[in-house]
C-alpha cells in the first residue's frame, strides 16, 4: 500500500517536472541524483524516496560529531587566547591538531588563517578554500551587555528575524527530524543590486549542555524534494555555518564569548576580491545587527521562543525520523517540552 502511494507520487513528480523542465534538463537532474546517492547504503530506497519526494533524514540530519568539532574548536581558541594574553601577544588561531594532519596527507595545500580585522571585542580571519575561488571566514567575539539565552534564542527565531532583518524575503521550517532536533529552513535574502536574490535550502541542529555551559548552532546546505530550485532566485548550493557561544558565567547572565565560522559559495560573477570584500563588511554588520535585535528583545521585552526550554526531547536511534510537513502549521511547540519565553 505504502509503495503504491509512494509510485503514484513518483508519478506525479515527473508529470510535474515533465512541465518544468526540458527532456535534457531532466536527465541532467536525475544524472546528479543517481551519481549522488550510487554507493551508499540503501541506494535502492534513497532513490525511492527521492522520485516519491521524501527527504532521507538518515542522510542529511547534523550528527552529534559535527556539534562537537564545533565546540572543540571553540575550547582550543579560549585556550590558545589565554595563553597569548597571559604572555601579552596577539597572532592569529593555529590550525587545530586534526587539520594539521589531514594537511600532512594532503601535501600541505591547506592555506593558514590571515587576520582581516582586529578589534578589542571582534576578530575576524579567513582562509582560502583548497581548489575554490572562496574563503572560509571566522569569527571570534565578546559581547557583555545581553544574555547568552537571549543571544541565541534570537538568532533560532525564525518569526523575529522577518522583522529585524530587511534582507529576509522568505524564511522559513520546511521539515523538523524527530530523532536530533534538526530542521530544514527554506531561506531567501536580498543581494546586493544589481545581483538577483539568493535562496538557501539548509538543515540546522543546536544543542545546549548546561553541564558544560556551552551552545552550539550548525547550519549546512542541503536538497529537499518540497523546495524546487526556482528561475526567480539563485539557489546557494554550498553553504556551512557553525556558531558556538560560551557564556562568562550563565546563560542568565550579561557576558559571553562566541565563535562564528563561516563559509558559502554565492555563485557570483565577480572577482575574489570582490566577494571577499562584501563578505568580510558585510559579516560584522549582520553581527551588530543580530547584536542590536537581541538588546531590542531584551529591553523592549519582545516575545521571543526560548529554545533552550522548549528542546525536542532526543529519542533511541530506532525512533522514526522527520515530522511530516503538514504538521508544521501546529507551530506551538517544537518537541514534547512546553515553550517558555525569554
């Protein structure tokens, strides 16, 4: 019955593909699914799940390493910046022990960070990527008149983003995996003229460790069946974020320690320079920007979901994966937890 349903629906999306696209086009689509998927477990069912339009979380969901390497990083730099302050000097972050390696197998073709800018409260480095016109960006800031709760609660919130962001066209939760937490936002924003608009299709995962005091956001591109690529925008099909915030003392509390890296492709017909320059100006403006609608939340007492008390409860591995899509208009909860605000 399941497979039947699943066939008709097949049917359905070529017919609809079959209108969109030309006989070239939908080979060269299917092409790149079957090279993508060939070889992996499961092959068979993933391919029917993507001609049947469903989204194979077991693939794509943000695994508990990822968080980790993330929150690693972030002990190393807190690390590596109190030893440089103890003894009064500033340089730039070492590669941490696992890149050094994976650059000794690859002939040592992996570039070193090149400090960009340089503030009391704000570092910003870059480094280019191996065989790509593109920089991977980081971060390394302070902030001490917000909360890390609040800080990290507005960038999660979807709903308030629309109003302090003017870049936003469209954002939105496309599909949410019951097993990790991970969504998958639709996300469309303004570039600059005379640049059409970019959309991102992404599955991100956060995780709060109240035992260790620390917050972790990772955001990658992904592809979903729902979110056809559409000739209004350019889709941005490479895209990696991760966000890791360390509070001074709670997440209660004014005061924290964040490190943001960073890196997209958006596909732009400008020189490196010129990407790398709107980039670099324009990251630390999205930061104040993000910096300023969290002070606002705060200190007009904006309503703001608070998701750290409202984190899906984790389940065993033999739970089932992705809430269905229809289900995302009960939008009063994100998991069994109730929702507070901050």
């Amino acid at each position: 019955f399941v497979t039947g349903l699943r066939v008709r629906r097949a049917q359905q999306i070529a017919q609809l593909y079959g209108r969109l696209y030309s006989e070239s086009s939908r080979r060269v689509l299917l092409g790149r699914l079957w090279r993508r998927l060939r070889g992996r477990p499961g092959h068979a069912s993933a391919v029917m799940a993507a001609l049947a339009g469903v989204f194979v979380w077991d693939e794509e969901r943000i695994q508990e390493e990822e968080l980790q390497r993330s929150i690693d990083e972030m002990k190393r730099l807190e690390e590596m910046s109190h030893m440089f302050q103890r003894s009064g000097v500033e340089r730039h972050p070492p590669e941490p022990k696992s890149q050094r390696e994976g650059n000794e197998d690859l002939g040592g073709k992996e570039q070193p960070w090149e400090m960009v800018m340089d503030k009391k409260h704000f570092k910003l480095w870059r480094r280019p990527i191996t065989g790509t016109h593109l920089y991977q960006y980081r971060v390394f800031g302070t902030y001490t008149d917000v909360t890390p709760r609040q800080f990290f609660n507005v960038q999660l919130d979807t709903e308030y983003r629309k109003k302090w962001d003017a870049l936003v066209i469209k954002l939105e939760v496309i599909e949410r995996d019951v097993v990790s937490g991970s969504e998958v936002l639709h996300w469309v924003t303004h570039f600059p003229y005379p640049m059409y608009s970019r959309d991102y299709v992404y599955v991100r995962r956060y995780s709060v460790d109240q035992e260790n005091n620390v917050m972790v956001l990772v955001s990658r591109a992904v592809e979903h069946p729902s979110v056809p690529e559409s000739p209004e925008f350019v889709r941005v099909r490479s895209y990696e974020s991760q966000m890791v915030i360390r509070p001074h003392k709670s997440f209660d509390e004014n005061g924290f320690d964040y490190l943001l890296t960073y890196s997209d492709n958006p596909q732009t017909v400008f020189p490196r320079y010129c990407v790398s320059w709107m980039v670099s100006s324009g990251m630390p403006d999205f930061l104040e920007k993000l910096h300023m609608a969290t002070l606002k939340a705060k200190n007009m007492e904006i309503k703001v979901k608070d998701y750290i008390s409202s984190k899906p409860l984790e389940t065993g591995s033999e739970a089932k994966a992705a809430t269905p899509s229809s289900e995302r208009k009960n939008e009063g909860s994100c998991g069994p937890a109730r929702i507070e605000y901050a």
